[in-house]
C-alpha cells in the first residue's frame, strides 16, 4: 500500500470545497424556518367544533334546567308608550280617531308620531287626561294609573298600554349588525343573535358582551354562549335599549393579517435560499 500526501495548498482548496456535515444541517435548517412558522400560524388561525357549538353540556334529554327570569321593565325617560282609550261611547271613540278600521305600515316614524313619549320629568301626555306620571314603574302599572285617572273623565274607561320602544343594538361579529325593534313581551340573548343572523365563524362565543342602561346607573354582563349555565343568567333575556358586543377572536387577527404575512415569509424564504445559493 502506497501513501501519497495531497500538498498543504490542495487541502485548504479542497477543504473549502467540501462542506462539512454541520454546515449543511445549518443550511437545512435555516432553509425549514419559513415553513415551520407558516405551518405554526394556520395551526394557529384555525377553529374547531367545540368553539363553535352552543350550550355544550345539554346532553340529557329532558333535563331540568334552572331559568333566571327577567324583572319586569321599569319605564324610563324618553321611552315610547302605546296608549290607547276605549269607552261604551262610540261618539267619544271616534273623537278619538281610534277606530280599529284601516291598517298601518309599522315603523320607527310611526311609532315615533303616534306614540307617546315619556318626558324628562317621567310623565307622559295622554289626550283628554292629561300628564300622568310614569317613571321607574312597570308598563302594567301604568296602564292601572291611566286607567285611575281616565275614570275622572270617562265612564268605565278601558286602557291598553305598551311599550313600543323596546330596541336594542347588537355590534361586531355577527352577520348583521345594527339596532332591531322587538314586539314580543320577553326576548332571549340567542332569539337577538338570530335576528342579526348569527355569530359569524371570527366571533368569541365564550364572552359576549351586554351593557344595560337602568335608571340609576350601567350595568355590564359577560356571557359564555357555550355554556348551559347561561340559561340561568341575570341577562339571558334581553331589556329593552340593552347593547350587545360580539367580540373577535385572535384567530380574526391573524387572518386579516395572513397577506402581510404570507408576503413576509415568501420575501424571507427568498432571501434565505439567495444566502444559500451564494455561501
């Protein structure tokens, strides 16, 4: 066997040649990195069933569930009243104009011209009577001091007495946001959510948001819609001029921003396979 040494000087060529077994781990590595974060951010953006299901827990048929009843509404300045007056006379009914002939397009300008609003000092003008006062009571409990005071002035008076401006503002992640008029006497957070189309796929289900306004002061709740235990919530039933807020979730951030992104990593995969090409 014969040993014939390479020159000093063909070595180092050589040497600088042939990379080392660590030098290309390096690389590969390096070349990998756009990839695991890419792969990181759509793990990342991605949501599953169970965010998605409502009242999680119902599992048994039939079960018996606590239900937290809503406090009857107490009238509030600038709330709107339906108030209507009927007596035995016919000539004092017509007086009145509030024959029940013809039909009417009901809307917020109807409601707004033909009720009556409650005044900043908590009384409401009722035709005929006059000023009654009907700040902090319940609408029935109108309807019993209207009716009182129409007896001064009609025989067997009979009063009908509702709440037109039972509204409330839903906002953020739902299909369609906006202010929405209820007629129904109670109305639950998940039949609002309904009429505003539901919660979109970016919505936080597990913190909704309601602020209620009462006569002495804010009031803010935070419901889990993914939750049974809503049921049993002071704010399960809507009130009226209640404001609802969907929030977004983190996922809705990424994704507005995965063009950015996806252009930050493109760029940075290039820049890392030129260092590359030329080490």
């Amino acid at each position: 066997m014969f040993y014939i040494p390479f020159p000093h000087s063909e070595s180092r060529i050589m040497s600088k040649a042939i990379p080392t077994v660590n030098q290309g781990n390096k690389h590969l590595k390096s070349k990998w990195i756009p990839v695991f974060l890419a792969a990181g951010l759509f793990v990342s953006a991605c949501t599953t069933q169970k965010d998605l299901l409502y009242l999680q827990g119902l599992d048994s048929a039939g079960e018996e569930l606590p239900l937290q009843l809503p406090d009857d509404y107490l009238i509030q300045e600038q709330d709107i009243l339906y108030i209507r007056l009927l007596s035995y006379n016919q000539e004092f009914n017509n007086l009145l104009d509030i024959s029940e002939t013809g039909t009417y397009a009901i809307g917020e300008g109807y409601l707004y011209i033909n009720g009556y609003q409650v005044n900043d000092s908590g009384y409401v003008e009722v035709p005929f009577i006059g000023q009654v006062p009907v700040l902090g009571i319940t609408v029935e409990e109108a309807r019993e001091r209207i009716t009182r005071k129409a007896r001064e002035y009609i025989k067997d008076p009979v009063v009908i007495v509702k709440l037109l401006s039972f509204k409330f503002t839903i906002l953020g992640e739902v299909k369609v946001p906006g202010t929405y008029q209820n007629y129904n006497k109670q109305l639950t957070i998940l039949e609002a959510i309904g009429m505003a189309g539901d919660i979109t796929d970016l919505g936080n289900r597990k913190d909704i948001l309601v602020v209620r306004r009462t006569p002495d002061s804010i009031l803010t709740f935070h419901l889990n819609l993914l939750s049974k235990d809503i049921l049993a919530s002071e704010a399960f039933f809507v009130q009226p001029n209640d404001v609802i807020y969907i929030k977004p979730t983190h996922n809705r951030i990424i994704r507005i921003n995965i063009p950015t992104l996806s252009f930050i990593f493109a760029s940075l995969s290039t820049v890392l396979l030129v260092l590359n090409y030329f080490k």
